[in-house]
C-alpha cells in the first residue's frame, strides 16, 4: 500500500536530480573498496608471493591441470583494483549515469576476486569449479525469484516461497523414495508446488486475505507439515526399506562436446538438469513476460488492475492461474534441494534461500533476467565463502559466512537505486 | 473448474493435519489406559491431577497448547512401559527426554540419546517420556511441561539447550536435570548433570584414519556451526591427529553455519576435492551427512560421526558410495544417558560433569565395513595404537576449546 502512496515522489525522484548524486555515490564508493583491498593486500600480503590459478582438463583428477596460471598477488591486486579506483574516479567526477550497473557488476566480481586471490596466495586454486559452483547454488534462488516475479507482476505478494520449496522438497523426496524414479519425484514436487501456492492464491486472491499473513501461514505450515512428515514416515521408510531404495539424485548431464571446452565446459555444460532448466527458463521467462500477450496482460494486472478490467481481462481469475503455475517453478526448486544437490530431505534444509530469492528478485527490479544477477550475486559471494574457508586465511570465519548477506544488504540497499515494484502489488482487486 | 480445485486443494492440505489429529487421538486414549499418564495425556484428556495443577501454577498455558504434540509422540513410548525388568528396580522412576532440533529416529545424537532412554526402560525399567522439539523457541516451553510434570529427572540434548536447562532447573529445584553437550563450568547447578564428551579425541581417530588412507596428502572436514564447541573439538582434534601422522599433510576446513543445510555440506566437500582433497570428514548432523554422501558420490574416502553412518547415512551399505565410509568419530551418549538413568534409580544422582573419554568408552571409531580393503590391517592397527596412546595418556590431543 505504501509503495501506491508514495508513488507520485518515486517517479519525481527517479528524474535527473537523484541519478547524478547516483553516479557520485557508486563512483565514489568504487574507490573507497578499491582502496581498502589494495591496502589490505599490501599489508597482509608477502609481495614476493604468487597465487595460482588452476585450470582443470575437463574429467581429469584435479591434479593434472590443463593449465596453471600464477599471479603475483600484489601486483595484482594494484593493478586491477588501481583501474577499478580510476574508472571510479572517472564516474564520480563526470557523472557517467549509464556505466553504473556496469560498473557495480565489474565492482563486486573484481572484489571478489581479489579476496580470492589475496586468500590463495603462496598456494593454487581450481577457479573453474568455483564458478561452476556459481550457477548451481544459483538454480534454488534463481527459480525461487522466478516464482516471485510471476506473482508480484501480477500483483501477488508471494513471501510463501520458502515454504512452498520446502513442501516441494518434501513431497517430491517422498514420491522418488517410494516410487523409485527421481523424476516423477520432481513432477511431484512441481504439482505440490502448485497445490501449495493454490492455498496462497485462494487465501489471498478469492478471500482477499493479506497477502503477507497469508505467505507467513503457508511457511509455518510448510516447516510443521514437512517436519511430521520426516518424522513419521521418510525416517521409518527409509530405515526399513532402505536397501529397496532404488532412487538417486539426478544425474550429471555432461552435454556432449560442449562439456569438453575447457573452462566453459563444467562452468555451463556439466550440470543436472534443474540447472539447465532454469538457464532456459530466465531467458524463456523474460520472453514471455514482454513479447507475448500473456505477459502484457500479467503486467497490466499488476500495474493498474483496473484498467486491465475495462479492457476485458478477467483480474482475479489471471492472478490464481499466475500464482497457481509459478507454484510449479517453485516446486522445481524444492526439488533442487532434495533430489538434484542431494538425495536425502531434512528438517528446513531450504535454509531461507525461498526469502534471498525474493532479495534477487527486487535486485533485479522485477525482471527475469535482473533477478539472475541477483541470484549470481549471492550464490558467488556464496561459493566464494566455501573456497576460501578451506584455505588458512587472515579474515575470520564468521565474516566469510556473513559475506553472501551482507553484499546482498549493501547491495539492496545502496548501490542498485531505488527499485520500483509494481504498482497494485499487495492489493486484492474487487470489482467496481 | 475453479471450485474444483479449490475443494480439491483444501482436502490434500487438511490430509496431513487430520493425520496428525488422528493419531493424537489414539495418544490420549493409550496413555489413559496406560499405568503411568504422561503430563500431556493427562491434560489433553482434560483430568484435574495434581500433575495439571502443579503446572498452571507455573506455566498455565504451556502444558495445554503442547499437550496435543507430545500425546501423538508418547504413544509409542507408552506401549512397552510396563515390561519392568530385573537389576534394580526403577518402574517407579520418571524419565524425559527433550531433544534439540530434531527426532528421536533421525540418525543424531538425538536418536543415540533416545537409545539410552529406551535401554534404561527396558534393563531399568524407567517410564520414559519424550518431545521432539520443533524449532530452538520451543526449548523453555518443552523442559517446562516435563519439568512441571512429575519427573524425577528431565534430559536436554545439545549445547543450544543450555541456557534452558539452566533457567528450568533454577525453577525446580526439586526436580533432576542432565544435558548433552554442556558443561556449567566450576559451579554447576546442584541438580544438573553436564554429559560432555572429548569429541577431539574421536577427531584425533579420524584425523589418524584419514592420514593413513589419504594418497594426495590432502584431506578435507565440513563442520556444522562454529560456535558449537563440539563442532570445533572434532574438527582441530581432526587436524591433530592427521598432522601426528604426517606433519606436513594439508588439512582443510569449511564450517557451515547450519546443521541442516546438506546440499552446502555436499558443495564444501566438492570444492576441497578440487584442490586435492581425498578423504573427507563430515562433522556437522546433517549438514555433514550431506558432505560425505557428496564426497562419496565424488570418490572421495569419507568419514562419518557421532554414530556409524555406514547404518544411518549410507543405509546399512546400499547407497551409492557406501564401499568410500572408512569410520566414523563415535560419541556414545547412549551410555552417558543411561548411565545417568541409571544413577538416579540407584538414588545417586550427582551434579558432577560427565566427560566421554576413549577411557571410559564415551569415544570411539567404527569398523570400515565395505571399505575393509583400504583400511588394511596395517592401518587399523596403527589407529588402535593411537586409541591406546589416548587411552593411557600417552598421547594428547592438544585442543583447547571452551
């Protein structure tokens, strides 16, 4: 309701004023971390040391490396966090409106990758396979903001994610277990998904119930439901049936050819197949939601329900089918959980990922392909974390594992601009 | 075709809660029936005992909001409470047990507790009593329907719990308490038994385990939250040990801060193996489980804790990866839990710490089962002579953890 109200000054503020102070603030501050790593680097570092980069052969034992890349780290560092201050600078004092989520893209992998570097310095590191690592911590978020984009552009507060993943992971880890195929547990978990946000759709779209308790309801329920269930009946199955379990994770799907490339290939062709499924789906969604009619229609119920009504579109009954099917989207990433990155289901093994992924999702301001940058912010953050805990580094543990968060906080909060939700989002339709 | 799924919808969704329903229903009823009602039964059946009233006293609201919860959870406890057997008899002795996060079957140091529980009820005879506790909130709220209730002695799991026990058995003075995982320090409450473990030493087995297995010099754990003494115990024990073996072997770490976050326990263990690592030590519930059933998968040489996870993880041998568990880093609070049962009905009860040692047979490691080819008898016996040194001192650990 607020973002209604207060409309009218969003988009007087989105006008020139705001941006030029924009430029200044991310050039500046562009600087500011550009200085602090060299100067943590340089303090920390012994200049003499060197940090190797491994490059795998694609199916060879890690130590037969196809190529092995040392960097002195010092230098390094100076050299691409000295062009990063500059380019900074450069914004800052010319106002370059357009070079902004560039720049800030640019910002945080080159930042990322000198803490790599600085956290493997004097040994080696398989880059490869922390990318690789990327984009499939990104599937679970990345499919989570998809489901969330579909209802919010239909105007739909969907805070039920978390809970409809985990509902997703559940029944879909039950139906694989029992019926031995890991993918009609993933069918499953789809449908489940959809029954799951259904509840959301009937709750808050037919009895106009908030859309907030209702998204709270269903993640309670979720976390209860899926836990009795463990307990009741996945543990006992498994302990008396266990050798007859058939099912298993999903399959690594290495793409013939491609999967040999070097580099490319584990980044983007060796992976299961909820992760090529999602590749597919943020570029198919970004088609759908503005080429297609279903698309101008989704938006246009979310943006101005009532006009959307007075050319003839059915508001309510589009917003249930819309929150219905991003229901099977995040079914699918429940599924990732339980039946693709493991083969097993514990008690709220989603972890709050259902609520990054709605983080992503204004991250990339409502659309499919933002809310992929998004999602690649905090998983890399996230994969990066992983890497360089298993290396003896200077930071402490609990800011590497804070580090996911808080980019995602400064991010949100700082660098990207104000985000614009749609309009009518949150606000149940009633006709006439 | 709206209305359809809508019903359709409200039917599958309410199944579930029906269920749950269903077989709180049946709790209330055996548990009438039963010798001993439980606290819950008895305030869900709506009975004035003096049971109900002492706990309105205290927390009028709690014993009823969870009573529906644990009647569905006593039932199976209650069916087998009468069967008292010889040794010294304690059928008139009320035993509970709160577990952390978690269930009483879910291949934890929960289900290893519940182990010693139902031991003490079939050996002792103890009437036995449990919750599964739901989320880390529901701690005061569960120890209090069994503190509140007439037990002579109430049982928390985990280190988490500790400041709960601590706050209970202030309030009851009355009334015995024991705790997994936590120590009080110098002055512990005069009725509280801390059952602690040197989860270093069980990490100084593997440690040794993985040193002799590993051919890449490289080896890899995945703990669970950091901050968790326990966790840090086995993972520096861990290290340790490898390093005894060979002082120049390369042993990474990764803590996770969860216990239930198997697939970043699965995606830790794939970036160690990266860079080299081959044997990998999951020290951290499930989120570990997760790492070791990844590094299996991966080829990778796994070690299991807490309890064999050759039975648990790796479903008694047919997973896949199942031939890759070389051991497991043992901690027997089944026998700490009964041993404290144990106590109490032979009217001994002391608030002195319990510490599991190689010595007294708190810690220990598994048999290699399946991968019986790679722990040759050389390796074994070197381990067992390590597990010799530990147990007469002989060897240190050298981990320091508070």
């Amino acid at each position: 309701m607020q973002n209604t109200i207060s409309q009218p000054q969003l988009q007087a503020g989105a006008n020139v004023p705001r941006g030029v102070s924009r430029a200044r603030i991310v050039g500046i501050i562009g600087v500011v971390v550009a200085a602090l790593l060299i100067s943590a680097v340089v303090l920390r570092v012994d200049a003499t040391k060197f940090s190797t980069l491994n490059i795998p052969q694609p199916g060879a034992p890690p130590n037969q490396p196809l190529a092995r890349i040392p960097l002195p780290t010092v230098a390094t560092v100076i050299v691409l966090q000295g062009l990063l201050g500059l380019v900074g600078l450069y914004i800052a004092l010319r106002q370059r409106m357009q070079w902004i989520t560039l720049y800030v893209s640019t910002m945080i992998g080159l930042a990322f990758f000198t803490i790599l570097l600085w956290a493997v310095a004097g040994s080696s590191v398989d880059l490869v396979d922390v990318l690789a690592r990327v984009v499939r911590l990104a599937t679970p978020i990345t499919l989570g903001a998809l489901a969330g984009l579909i209802c919010e552009r239909s105007g739909v507060v969907n805070i039920a994610i978390e809970g409809t993943m985990l509902f997703g992971a559940c029944i879909g880890f039950i139906v694989a277990m029992v019926s031995g195929s890991t993918t009609l547990g993933v069918l499953a978990a789809m449908l489940t998904g959809s029954l799951v946000s259904a509840l959301h759709a009937v709750l808050s779209v037919n009895f106009k119930v908030d859309q907030i308790i209702s998204g709270t309801v269903i993640n309670l329920l979720a976390v209860g439901v899926t836990g009795y269930l463990r307990g009741s009946f996945i543990i006992g199955y498994e302990q008396r049936n266990g050798a007859d379990i058939t099912a298993q994770a999903l399959p690594v799907l290495r793409i013939p050819g491609l999967s040999q490339i070097p580099v490319l290939g584990p980044i983007f062709f060796s992976h299961q197949p909820i992760t090529y499924i999602m590749l597919i789906l943020v570029f198919a969604i970004n088609l759908l939601l503005f080429r297609t009619v279903w698309g101008l229609r989704t938006r246009a119920i979310g943006e101005h329900p009532k006009a959307a009504d007075t050319v003839g579109i059915q508001v309510n009954r589009m917003r249930f089918w819309n929150v219905v099917a991003s229901g099977l989207i995040s079914g699918l990433a429940g599924a990732w959980f339980s039946l693709e990155s493991t083969f097993r289901f514990d008690d709220v093994m989603t972890n709050g990922r259902g609520f990054i992924a709605l983080a992503a999702m204004i991250f990339g301001k409502w659309t499919p392909l933002g809310a992929f940058g998004g999602a690649l912010l905090f998983s890399s953050a996230d994969a990066l974390q992983i890497k360089i805990q298993g290396f003896n580094f200077g930071l402490p543990r609990q800011f590497l594992q804070m580090l996911p968060y808080l980019v995602t906080l400064v991010v949100l909060a700082g660098i990207i601009g104000r985000a614009r939700p749609p309009a009518a989002v949150g606000q149940p339709y009633e006709k006439g | 075709m709206r209305k359809t799924l809508i019903n359709l919808l409200l039917t599958v969704l309410l199944l579930p809660i029906l269920a749950a329903c269903g077989a709180a229903g049946d709790g209330t009823s055996t548990g009438g029936t039963a010798s001993g009602a439980a606290a819950g039964s008895a305030a869900a059946s709506g009975a004035p005992t003096p049971i109900e009233t002492e706990a309105a006293s205290v927390a009028a609201g709690v014993a009823a909001t969870t009573a529906a919860t644990t009647a569905a959870e006593t039932t199976t406890a209650e069916t087998t409470e009468t069967s008292a057997a010889g040794g010294a008899d304690g059928s008139n002795i009320r035993v509970a047990l709160v577990t952390d996060v978690g269930k009483v079957n879910d291949g934890t140091f929960n289900q290893f507790a519940f182990q010693g529980l139902q031991r003490a009820e079939q050996e002792l005879g103890a009437q036995i009593d449990y919750i599964e506790t739901q989320q880390q909130g529901d701690y005061e709220k569960n120890l209090e329907q069994f503190a509140s209730g007439d037990y002579d002695l109430v049982i928390g799991v985990g280190f988490l719990m500790g400041d709960a026990i601590k706050a209970a058995a202030s309030r009851h003075p009355d009334v015995n308490f024991a705790i997994v995982d936590f120590a009080y320090g110098d002055n512990p409450p005069a009725n509280v038994k801390g059952l602690v473990f040197q989860e270093d030493q069980a990490g100084y087995l593997a440690g040794t385990m993985a040193a002799l297995v590993s051919q890449s010099n490289t080896i890899g754990v995945v703990g669970g939250i950091e901050e968790v003494p326990a966790v840090k115990k086995f993972v520096q024990g861990y290290e340790a040990g490898a390093k005894a073996q060979k002082p120049d072997i390369s042993v990474r770490q990764v803590y996770i801060p969860s216990f239930t976050d198997p697939a970043a326990g699965g995606e830790a263990a794939r970036s160690m193996i990266a860079e080299g690592a081959d044997v990998i030590f999951g020290a951290g519930g499930q989120t570990g489980s997760g790492a070791i059933q990844e590094a299996a998968k991966q080829g990778a040489f796994v070690i299991g804790v807490d309890q064999d996870e050759y039975t648990t993880t790796f479903r008694g041998g047919s997973t896949e990866g199942a031939d890759k568990i070389v051991t497991s880093a043992i901690k027997r609070v089944d026998n700490a839990v009964f041993d404290t049962i144990q106590s109490v009905v032979e009217g001994n009860f002391s608030n002195e710490l319990y510490v599991g040692t190689v010595e007294n047979g708190g810690i220990d490691y598994a048999e290699a089962h399946d991968a019986s080819a790679v722990v040759t008898a050389d390796i074994k016996a070197k381990v067992d002579e390590v597990k010799e040194g530990l147990t007469n001192g002989s060897i240190q650990t050298g981990v320091q953890v508070q």
